[in-house]
C-alpha cells in the first residue's frame, strides 16, 4: 500500500490508552509516546468515560473487554462528544459481529490482540476511507484457532464437553489442545503485544 494510506499525527497529538491489563497498558504508553503521541491512561471504562467527558482526545485505543464494562461504551461516548476521534477498538477475541458493531458506534478500526504498536499506529492514521496498510507480520493460524478455542472454552464455564460439542470437535481432540502451550507469535517488534496465560486448568464433566 502506498504511504500516502498513512496521515501525520496533526497538531493535537492527544490519545487516550484504555486497557484494566497494566503492563500491557504501560508498555502501550511508552511505544505510542515514542511515535509523537502525548498520552492519557485508564484501566476502566469510567476512568475513560471522564477523560472522554472533560477533554476528548484526538486518539483513542480502548479494549474492548474491561472489568467494570464493554469498552464500546466508551467508543460511543468519544464519538459523541467528538465525532473526528479516531478510535481504534483491542481485543483479545476477534468476532465480526463485534467489529461491525464496534465500526457502527465510531470506531475507526478493529485490531485482534496480540499486535504491534505501528500497526495501531497505521490503524490511527490511516488517511480518510483508506484502509491501514497490512499488519507487518500477521498473526499466524494457529494463533488464531487456539485463541477461539479458548474463548468458546471460557464461555462455557471450562466444561470440556460442552466445549467439544459446541465446537464439532471430538473431545479426545480438545483435551490435547487445551493442554498445550498457547502458539508462539513470532512478531520482531519494539512493542510485543498482550499475552494471556498459556495453559488454563481443566474441569473435567
């Protein structure tokens, strides 16, 4: 994709980090300070919703599963109060249904975590209808599969058999993958993307 995809920051230079996952977030902080952004932290879709309130920033990244809500709240908030936010909406589980809904709201984009601090950057920036360029190294399949497993897997309150059968999977098949290690992103990156923990215990039913 050409460069021209991608805009320069512009004289308000204000973006709103919100994520409850504080190492994650502060490392966010420092990449996104680094490429020329003056940032604003919150852990919760209050803390967001005051920034949001008392001073729209120009930029936000906002997760989309917080503990004290839906980070699409505050999405449309940010519109509200500044339609011209660009809003770029994380999440550990990607579905279409959220991205449309999310991109419905005002969002901007729509990135599946793990990711890199350019992609989001690209994702920010990208100049009026234009789409970002492509991720520099996408996640890879199987990343993807494993990620999905494990959230029908949460979602059913960790009962594998429930889980197979939501799946189509035989559970022999699902044992052995849940008891595996998640799969290694093997993005080469200043800033290296959230990572939930590998293996969960399993409740046997």
């Amino acid at each position: 994709m050409p460069s021209t995809a991608i805009k320069e920051i512009g004289p308000d230079k204000s973006l709103l980090l919100v994520d409850d996952d504080k190492p994650f977030l502060r490392q966010l902080a420092k990449a996104m300070e680094k490429r020329g952004f003056e940032i604003e932290t919150a852990r919760s879709v209050a803390a967001g919703l005051i920034i949001a309130t008392a001073c729209p920033p120009a930029y936000a990244v906002v997760d989309l599963r917080l503990e004290d809500g839906n980070g699409l709240d505050l999405v449309e908030v940010l519109h509200d109060k500044r339609p011209d936010s660009r809003v770029v909406v994380l999440t550990g589980y990607g579905t279409i249904a959220t991205a449309v809904a999310a991109v419905k709201i005002g969002a901007t984009d729509y990135l599946l975590k793990p990711t890199g601090a350019t992609d989001i950057r690209n994702a920010l920036l990208a100049a009026g209808d234009k789409l970002p360029p492509p991720p520099e190294n996408p996640i890879s399949a199987n990343l993807v599969r494993w990620e999905h497993i494990q959230r029908v897997y949460e979602l059913y309150d960790r009962n594998v058999s429930e889980t197979a059968r939501r799946l189509n999977m035989h559970r022999r098949t699902l044992q052995r993958i849940l008891g595996k290690r998640r799969p290694r992103w093997s993005r080469i990156s200043p800033f290296i993307g959230f990572a939930r923990p590998c293996v969960q215990p399993i409740r046997w039913r």
